[in-house]
C-alpha cells in the first residue's frame, strides 16, 4: 500500500503545477470578542521529471501553527513563504532538502501543525511493501515568524520514525523525536473498516519529565450529509511543554473535546464546515463555521 503510494506520487507530469485552498469563517470564543478570518495556502510546484521537483509553501498567518488572518485587524495582512524545499521521488522513497514541511504523508492529531515549518533535510525509505523507515534532522526555529527565508543557527531537530501497515485495517506509527531541548517518543496506532470509519489513539511522552498528550479520534463519512465527521479527545499535561501547542490538532491543556464536519457543496471545490470545541479544565467552548474553495491547477 505504502509503496503504490510512492509509484503514483513519482509519476507526476513534468511541469509547473499548484494548489489553492481558501476559506473565511466565524470564530467564536467563551469570553473573546467574536472574529471573522480568512485563510489562503499555496502549494506551488514544478517537476523537472519523473523523480526530480521544486516545492513551496506560501500562507496567511504569522506563526508556525497558524495560518488565519483575522478581518478589521491592522496587523491581520500576513502572507509568507512558509517552506521552499527540492525533492527526490522514486519507488524506494524519497528525499527533501530545505525548508521541509512537517510531515512526510498524512498528518497526525499529535504531529506537528500542517503549517509548519523544518529548516533541514528529510529521508523517507521503503523498507517493504507494507512499511517505511524516516529520518528528519534540522532545526526547528523561527516559530513566531513564518518566513522560509532564515538563517540556520543549530541542529536542534531530530526524528526517527517507523511506519508500518499491519493489514489492510490496522497501521502503526512509532517515533523518537529530539526538539526544542526535550525528547519524545510518540506512538500511534489507526483502524479502518471497510465503511471508511477510523479510529485511531496516540500518545506522546515526554521522556525527561513523564509529561503526555494523548488524542482519541474517530472519523467516518456522513453520505446523507455529503459530508465527513470528524471527533477527537485529547489530554495534555499542563507541564507538558511547547511541542503540545505546535501539534495540528492541539485544542487546550487539559481535557477537550472537539466535533467536526467538512462537506462539500458542489464538484467545483466548494465547501462548507463547522467545528465546536470545549475544554473542560477551564468550562469555556469555541465554535467555527465557514465555507472553503480549493482548485488545482497543472
């Protein structure tokens, strides 16, 4: 499965090619002044050939895990150049340099944020059909400012992971990970059955202090809806750290629960979505709804 992947993303016509998502919505916060924001993220490319290709990342936000704007702010006009990295493609992996996104596939709920940002070097390696073995050393800095363009000062970043598919309904996850002066092991375990519904759990310890996040998530689509649902429960040690913040589906320290619903309103990209959160050490709640478009171009 793991290597099918690979083949298909290899294969890519020669050429300049990008993505735009966008998307407006309405947040609402227990005891925050009601905000409307935007969201705008570029995925240009250009493929040299069957192996070789020139990426970035260009979005709205001024930090490492955000990438909304807010409307009627004076300081809301932010738009940057997030990544800029060349990649090498075949069937037996694949390898990045330069400013690398976060992530070598799909994004955990305890990864780091889609919308962050690497300064280094990453290899993926096919180990087998069924499993790939990654290495990403660099520096992870700059977290409060989403430029590409940084100077690099050390080699604070390190991640080995292991990535397996046990069958075609249970996958596995398994990673060590040196950053911002800590160390951490993360493990994630994932279930799909033949209706598409997924369960997944992961954890990550802090390995100097014992300190965890653990996230409990389940998906499944909602055909009568036209739409995908999508839940999570997470815990995170107040002590834990920076690295709970920086994850993608980071909500509160603590208890929080979070409920989702991404559909889709027409074939021509356009959507809609709502989420509610609520986090239980502080008894306060967050809601979003919003529409989004997304077009490819090639």
């Amino acid at each position: 499965m793991l290597q099918s992947v690979l083949v298909a993303q290899a294969g890519q016509a020669e050429g300049l090619q990008s993505k735009v998502a966008s998307q407006i919505r309405l947040d609402d916060r227990s005891g925050k002044d009601l905000r409307y924001q935007y969201r705008l993220r570029i995925y240009p490319s250009f493929n040299v050939n069957d192996a070789w290709s020139l990426h970035a990342f260009v979005a709205t936000g001024n930090a490492f895990a955000s990438s909304h704007n807010t409307l009627d702010e004076g300081k809301a006009d932010h738009l940057y150049m997030r990544r800029f990295f060349i990649r090498h493609q075949d069937s037996q992996g694949k390898t990045e340099l330069g400013v690398i996104p976060t992530y070598k596939g799909d994004v955990a709920s305890t990864g780091l944020s889609k919308d962050g940002w690497i300064s280094g070097i990453r290899h993926v390696q096919q180990v087998s059909p069924d499993s790939q073995l990654e290495l990403v050393a660099g520096e992870l800095a700059h977290i409060d400012d989403a430029n590409a363009w940084q100077k690099l000062h050390s080699l604070n970043y390190l991640e080995l992971e292991f990535t397996s598919q046990i069958n075609s309904s249970i996958g596995y996850e398994l990673s060590l990970e040196h950053m911002l002066g800590d160390n951490f092991f993360r493990g994630e375990l994932r279930y799909q059955n033949t209706r598409a519904q997924y369960f997944a759990i992961e954890l990550i310890d802090r390995l100097d202090s014992s300190r965890i996040k653990m996230v409990l998530s389940m998906g499944m689509p909602l055909a009568w809806l036209g739409a995908e649902f999508f839940t999570h429960y997470s815990y995170v040690d107040k002590g834990f750290g920076q690295r709970a913040e920086l994850t993608e589906d980071f909500l509160e320290y603590g208890h929080a629960l979070a409920f989702e619903l991404d559909g889709k309103l027409n074939s021509s990209g356009l959507g809609w979505f709502a989420k509610a959160e609520h986090y239980a050490d502080t008894d306060t709640s967050r809601i979003q709804i919003g529409l989004s478009y997304t077009f490819a171009s090639q």
